[in-house]
C-alpha cells in the first residue's frame, strides 16, 4: 500500500510540478548553460514523490543531489527505539547497550531508525540472551559491529571510486548521477542475503580449524594451538608519504589482495591488517611456513613491496575473532627484526619447513621477552 501510494504521490507531483513551479522556487534558471539538464533532473525528482518543499529545502541545503540516494537508503525505516522496545520485548537499556556495543552513533530513541524486520532480529538477540550470558553476547555485537562498520565504509567507497567519480570525470548531469545512485543503493539494500550466506560459510570453517587446532581441554574455547605469522613492508611510511593518494590505494588494495588470496589459497585465516602490516594465523607450522614463504616470494616480485616476516607457533588465546599472548607477540618482534626478504621463525616452526631452505640466524634479544630468543632464517628454495 506505501509502495502504490509512493507511486501515486509521484504521478500526482509530476502533472503539478513543471518549469514555472521550479523558477519560482529558485531551483531553475532557464538562461543557465545547464538548464535543460537541470530541468530534467528536477522533473525527475519531482515523479519520485517528492513536494515543491522537499526539493527546495534539499536545495537549500546543498544535498539536492542526495535526496533521492537517501530516500531509497531509508525506504523501509519506519520505527524509532521505543516502538522496537515496546513491540520486541527489548529494555531501553538493553536497546542503548546494543547500539553502542554495535558501534552505532548515538540517536534519539523517539527517531525512525528500524524495519519491521529489525522486529525479529531483537527478538533473536533476546531468545540467544538466554543461552549466552548478556556480557558475552554484547562482546559478539562488538565484533560484527566492527565488521560491518569496515563493510559499510567499504561499499561507500566502491560507489565513490568506481561510479560517482568515473562519471563526474565524464561530465555525467545530476541526473545521471542520480539514477546510478539509486541502482547501486538498491543492490546494496540486496546484500543481506550475500552476508547470510558468508557468515554461514565462515562459521563452518571456524568450526573445523578450531576442532583442528584445539589447545587444552581444560581451557576449551580459550586457547587454541596456532602457528602465528606477522608480515610488514619496510619503508612504507616514507614512501607512501611520496604518493599520491591514488597511487597509494592502488598500492594498498594491491597489498590486501596478494595477502588474503594467497593466505586462503594455503589454507590459512588473514586476522587483520595492521596498517602495512599483515597478521595471518594457521593450524599447523609447516602450512604458516608455507604461507609466510609464499607472501615473501610474491610481494618480492613487487618493486615498491619490501617484505619482512616473523613466525611463530604456540598456545594462543583466542578471544572475539583476534589471538593474543606471547606466541603472538613473539611472531610480531620476529618480524621486526628480519630484514627485507627475510622470515624469521623459532625452531619449533623451522622444523616443519622442510620444503624451504632454512639457516641458523642467532639469539636475538626481543622486547618483552627477558631471556634471548634463537632464532632461524627461512626462505623459499
């Protein structure tokens, strides 16, 4: 019924609205050299439903192009927290809880920001509230927060990079711009069924490498037994410092890219990255050599790449998707001291790399680690 009436809306906003309406509002300027494109796109908005009012005051604003991207973003947003409250069962303090620990900015509850939908995914949370502790289940929410914050500005930014700027740079009117912004809007509010099936994937492999890699029973779900490895580009920050800034998110993406294809590729898991660095984790010694060989071998065919990395194996906490304690930390001063080229490893990890070419590289002296540690150079063959 809001769909037909939407519709309605717009055919009656068409007949009403024409050049003599846009003048008088000062939306329209016949002399200008731009007016017939102007004049479409106004028309345009004008057979989407919106007033004479609406346009002016997006007009007025400085977000008239934007009207439209943001009325098909919030389409179905109807309810605001209390009325998600009330219908759901969900506290207010638990509603606020929520929102911060998803990392989502502050709003008035009073303020339309859910779906009907949204209904049912409160309703969840509440019946998983009674399997998991609450504490536990907002350090969960902290976690796919912080991942769909990441998807989030990333789906932005592909629109920016490969549609709005290619078409600014092509002279496109704001018509043209408009109606691609809808199309790219439209199938990223389509998404969800891609995020559904990922996590579903996801969680099926995290159960089979965490069965794998199981560390003690006593401490089941807290500590896993993981090859650790770290790698970083030296020099990076000089010479990003030099680039432009689209040559340096060529050189980024080309980075991330290399990295997670061949961490997969092995069999292994990309945790994070930490700026120029990479941090990967895998079940067993021998697989983190390979993966750490190959990322050496193929960021080493770069020019502008100079890799470095450190590995090491061990009983490891793993706590919201991330590992910690010294196994970790040790991989990561291993890696800052080799040099370009080079993986540093313990010799626990150098026995298993058997395939790669493997020499004695001394103790080192490591920080936060009081005693020295022996260390072995690895690389490929």
């Amino acid at each position: 019924m809001a769909r037909l009436r939407r519709l309605y809306d717009g055919f009656v906003a068409q007949s009403r609205l024409g050049a003599t309406d846009f003048l008088a509002a000062g939306l329209y300027d016949p002399c200008a050299a731009t007016a017939d494109q102007t004049l479409a796109f106004l028309e345009w908005l004008a057979a989407q439903g919106f007033s004479l009012d609406e346009l002016r005051a997006a007009n007025e604003s400085g977000s008239l192009l934007e009207l439209i991207g943001d009325a098909t973003r919030h389409a179905d947003v109807q309810l605001s927290g209390v009325e998600v409250s009330m219908r759901s069962g969900i506290s207010i303090e638990q509603l606020v809880e929520f929102q911060r620990a998803s990392g989502l900015t502050s709003f008035p509850l009073d303020a339309p920001r859910y779906t009907e939908v949204d209904i049912a995914a409160f309703e969840l949370l509440l019946g998983a509230s009674r399997l998991f502790s609450w504490a536990e289940l907002m350090q969960f929410l902290r976690v796919v927060g912080s991942a769909m914050a990441s998807v989030g500005s990333a789906a932005n930014t592909l629109f920016l990079h490969d549609v709005e700027q290619p078409l600014r740079q092509a002279g496109a009117s704001d018509l043209e711009l408009a109606t691609q912004g809808v199309e790219s809007m439209r199938l990223a509010r389509g998404i969800t069924p891609v995020l559904g099936m990922l996590f579903r994937l996801h969680l099926d492999q995290a159960i089979v490498q965490s069965r794998l890699a199981q560390g003690d029973a006593t401490e089941l779900g807290l500590t896993v037994s993981m090859a650790v490895g770290f790698v970083d580009l030296v020099g990076f920050t000089p010479r990003s410092a030099a680039m432009t800034p689209k040559d340096l998110a060529d050189l980024v993406s080309r980075f991330e890219a290399i990295a997670h294809d061949i961490v997969t590729d092995h069999g292994g898991r990309l945790v994070k990255f930490i700026g120029d660095e990479v941090m990967f984790v895998a079940v067993d010694a021998r697989t983190g050599c390979d993966i750490a060989v190959a990322l050496l071998t193929t960021f080493g065919r770069d020019p502008v790449l100079a890799p470095r990395a450190g590995l090491a194996y061990g009983t490891v906490l793993t706590h919201g998707g991330d590992f910690f304690g010294p196994t970790v930390n040790l991989a990561a001063r291993l890696a800052e001291q080799a040099v370009p080229g080079e993986a540093l490893a313990t010799p626990e990890v150098a026995r298993s790399a058997s395939a790669h070419h493997v020499e004695p590289a001394g103790r080192r002296m490591l920080k936060g680690f009081e005693q020295p540690v022996t260390v072995l150079s690895l690389s490929a063959r």
